[in-house]
C-alpha cells in the first residue's frame, strides 16, 4: 500500500502539486492521468525521492518516508522509472541492469534476474553488450523496465511509459507491465497521457489538473466516461 | 642517441607522470560533482611540508608520510563539505565552488607559511636519493625518474581498472552522467561524492610527495603552478578519462622540458598553455575524451 497525504511540491516559487491525496493497492495498477505540466511527474518524484516535497505525507505501508533521502527508499523495495529514456547511455546494456540491481535490497541473484530479464526480452539478451544509447527507442523503454523490475521492487512508479513509441512496441510494454504486476503483487503506480490506455489496465485512476487532484475512482467508471460522463471532455 | 636530448626526455615523462596524477586528482571531482578542487595544489604543498615537519620531529618516514595523508584526505572531506556542497545547493549553476576552493586554497596556503615560514625547506629522501640511477640502453638514468613514473602509471592503471570494472567504478560513471538515475536505483551519491574528493586529495598528496621529491625542497607557494599545469593535463588529454590524464601529463611534461631545453625555460609554461588553446579550438573533448554516445 502506498498512500500520499496532501502533498505539496514547490520548485522555488513554482507550485507543481497543490495538496494531493491518494492510494495505490498491492498487486494492482494505479493510474494517474492528466495533461502535460498537471504534476504527475512532480508526484511520482516527489514519492521516489527526487523532487522538493514543500509539505504532506508519503506512506509506504504505513510507514512515513516524507523525510527519507532517494537512496534509502530505493533500499526499501521503491523503483522508479522515470520519463525521457533516462538510462546511462555510455554503459552497456548489461551494465545498466547490474547497476539497477546491486544496490540496496534485492530479491533474486544476479544470474537468476539477468536471465527473467533475457527471457521476457530477449532482445535485451541479444544486445547484451550495446551502450544503452545506440539501442531503439522500444528497446531502451524494454531497458528501462527491467532496470526498474530487475531488483523485484515492492512499490513501481512508471512516468509515461508509452511516450514516444510505436502502438505495437506499447501493446509490448503494457502487456509486461499488466503482467509483471499481476504475478509480482507489485504496487504499480502508473502516470500517463494516453487515458484510455492507462484506464484499461489500472483499477483506480486519479485525474490531475494544474497540480490538483479533479477526480477519482474506478477505472471501468471512468472508461465509461466518468461519473459524470465528462471525463475526457473537461479534464485531458 | 644525444644525451641532452635523453635526459630532457626523461625529465619530461617524469614531471608529466606528476601532472598526471595532478590531472587525475582533479578528473575524480569533475566526474562525480562537475566541479574541480582548485585548493588542490595547496594540498600538494601541504602533504609535502607536514611530511618534512613530522620526520623533523623523529618519526619514521613512513609514518610521517601515512601521517600527512590522513591529513590531506580529512581536508578533502572538509572541502567537499564547506567548499563544495553548499555552492551546489545554491542550484543554478552556481560557480560559487570555483571562489570557494580557491580560498581554501589560499587560506591554507596563509597557514603554512605562519607554521612553516615561507622559505623553501629540504625535502627528505623518502624513496630514493638523487644519487641512485641505473643503466637503460648505456644511459645513466636516475632512479626516482623510474619510480616516479611507476607510481603513476600503476596508480592511474588501478583507478581506470576500478572505473570500468567494479560495479563502483561504474556508479561512479552512474553518478557522473546522471545524478538524479543513480538516485532513484539507491546508489549512494553522497558517498560517492565524499570518496571522490577524498581520493582525489590523497592523489594530490602523492604528486606532492613526488614533486618535491624530484625538486628537492618544498615552500608554501609550491603547488599552484603545478596544479595549473595538471589542469592543462586534464584538458588535453580530456577532462574525465584517467588515460587521457596520463596522455595529457606526459605530453605536458615532455614539451614543457623539451621546449625549456631547446628553446627557453621562460617560455616552458607559456607553450603549455598555448597547446591548451589549440587543443580546446581543434578537439575540445581532448586527445582521448569521448564525444557523448547517441542515437538521434
């Protein structure tokens, strides 16, 4: 269970998120929607650590990490995979994931991961020693994935993971996501542009405009087009 | 083969292993922080003076050189604490740390010179005395060439060994390119940053030891010229890259003594730096740096 409690992110003067409150349960995939500069990166860097957090709470399992620095929340089974194909592009593909995989705790062997890694994309296998920035697009959202799974993570933030890639490469990718999170009982924290999207494969959707919370609730209700039926009209 | 222009060689690789280990220093803090220690050559110069002050005062010489690191590398951690970390924090691309290492510099500079007087003091035989040498290709070569080389090749060869090898080598890399990344997967950047400026003041410690060493006596002002010249070093041989601090010391090195030999030692520094300009103009990554890896 990851629980956020009015929070406030600020950069200087510049207030990205305005008191939010929201929950995302074990096992199932929390969709955050809403359209560009609505704070949904703010939100998920604010919970991995990352972005100035100006007041509120963040709970992982009841325990308050509001003050924690990244790392230790990284130790604590948090992944984070950030938007705008972040990886270290100098190093291999291989290297990448041993990094993302050696510090802090981690559930499998690296033999064992790297091998999950290859058998869900075994292109990754095969471009084992590439540096990470000659690899496609798809490949390096693949990348990014597995760094962001590869220690078997118990809470997983995913900032747009479909931007900027071919409709069959993002079936690929939501269909890892669907089932990575349905096998992992992982806590998935999905932001996203595309709604319908996001609204198919989550179970519980907040909707974020200019740094506040508009609506929530189911995703099935809100595929249906909201409570009151306006979801996509007023709101992405 | 011309003896003078043999032992102008010699000088040459041997100052430029220094300016390596100088460049190397320098390149540790520019990775992990971006930024460069420019108190370093104060280090340099203290390493060497509290090395000379501790075996004045009866203890063995390699404790009085252990003794002297430690400190240094305490001093290190006191840079990267109050010289370096709130000019960050400042945000911005604040340059704050380029004033505050330099005061620091110079402050501890001040320092030395009211406990040490500012004369030149004799620099003790730690490794070897002037008078060693042995015999390359019919040469007389002196021995501290040698060993001053060694130490610098091997210690470079370790950090790039380390660098590419071990998982904290390439967090260093991590940290280096991308800070925010190597957060959020839990690899201690704060850590990183402290080891970075503690290593790198114990290489600026060593080149100390070693430049006074090959001169022979050490004052408080030593070390700024050195520095200089490690950074035109770094540069040449590009910012980042241990082989490219080795390249680029030895190239310094070798055209600074060559130049004096043949030319004018007046005009020694002056060529470094006019290299410096034409390298930054032609090849602004360095001899060995590499341009960023990309795909569109």
């Amino acid at each position: 269970m990851l629980e956020v409690q009015d929070l406030r992110v600020a950069y200087g003067a510049v207030q990205a998120l305005q008191g939010v409150t929201l929950g995302a349960t074990a096992g199932r995939i929390t969709a955050v929607l809403g359209a560009n500069g609505a704070g949904k990166s703010s939100l998920l860097r604010a919970i991995s650590g990352i972005a100035p957090v100006a007041g509120g709470r963040i709970l992982l399992d009841g325990r308050d990490i509001t003050a924690l620095p990244a790392p230790a929340r990284a130790r604590l089974g948090l992944a984070h995979a950030m938007e705008g194909r972040r990886l270290f592009r100098q190093l291999s593909v291989e290297e990448n994931l041993r990094l993302a995989w050696n510090f802090g705790s981690r559930n499998v062997p690296l033999d064992q991961a790297m091998a999950e890694v290859q058998q869900r994309f075994p292109i990754l296998g095969e471009r084992a020693r590439t540096p990470a920035g000659l690899l496609s697009g798809g490949q390096q959202q693949m990348l990014i994935l597995s760094c962001a799974t590869i220690r078997g993570p118990r809470y997983l933030l995913l900032d747009e993971p479909s931007l900027g890639l071919a409709p069959i490469i993002v079936r690929q990718i939501y269909a890892f996501i669907t089932d990575y999170t349905r096998h992992s009982r992982t806590t998935v924290v999905i932001a996203e542009q595309m709604a319908t999207l996001a609204l198919k494969v989550s179970d519980r959707a907040y909707v974020l405009r200019r740094g506040r919370l508009v609506l929530e609730g189911s995703s099935a209700d809100l595929l249906a087009g909201g409570p009151e039926g306006t979801l996509v009209a007023n709101y992405l | 083969m011309d003896d003078f222009f043999f032992s102008l060689v010699l000088a040459g690789i041997s100052v430029g292993s220094v300016y390596a280990l100088i460049a190397l220093g320098l390149n540790l803090t520019f990775w992990t922080t971006r930024t460069l220690n420019f108190g370093q050559g104060s280090l340099m110069m203290l390493c060497a003076v509290l090395t000379v002050f501790l075996s004045s005062q009866g203890l063995a010489m390699m404790l009085a050189v252990i003794g002297s690191l430690l400190v240094v590398a305490a001093l290190g951690m006191f840079v990267e604490r109050f010289a370096i970390r709130p000019a960050l924090a400042a945000g911005g691309g604040s340059m704050g740390w380029v004033v505050s290492t330099l005061g620091f510099g110079i402050v501890l500079q001040g320092v030395a010179a009211k406990y040490f007087g500012s004369q030149a003091m004799a620099f003790p035989e730690v490794l070897f005395t002037a008078q060693d040498y042995v015999t390359v290709f019919g040469q007389h070569v002196s021995l501290q060439y040698l060993v001053v080389l060694a130490l610098s090749v091997s210690l470079i060869l370790l950090l790039e060994l380390f660098v590419r090898k071990t998982v904290w080598g390439q967090a260093v890399h991590a940290v280096s390119h991308d800070p925010e990344l190597a957060l959020v997967q839990g690899i201690p950047v704060r850590l990183i940053v402290l080891g970075s400026f503690i290593a790198s003041s114990l290489l600026a410690g060593v080149a100390g030891i070693l430049s006074a060493q090959i001169g022979g006596t050490v004052d408080p002002a030593f070390g700024f010229d050195l520095v200089l010249l490690g950074f035109v070093a770094g540069v040449l041989g590009g910012m980042g890259t241990s082989l490219g601090a080795l390249a680029g010391g030895l190239a310094v090195g070798l055209i600074s003594k060559l130049v004096g030999g043949y030319i004018s030692t007046a005009a020694e520094h002056a060529i470094a730096f006019a290299l410096l300009m034409a390298m930054l103009a032609l090849r602004p990554q360095g001899l060995l740096g590499r341009p960023e890896v990309s795909k569109a």
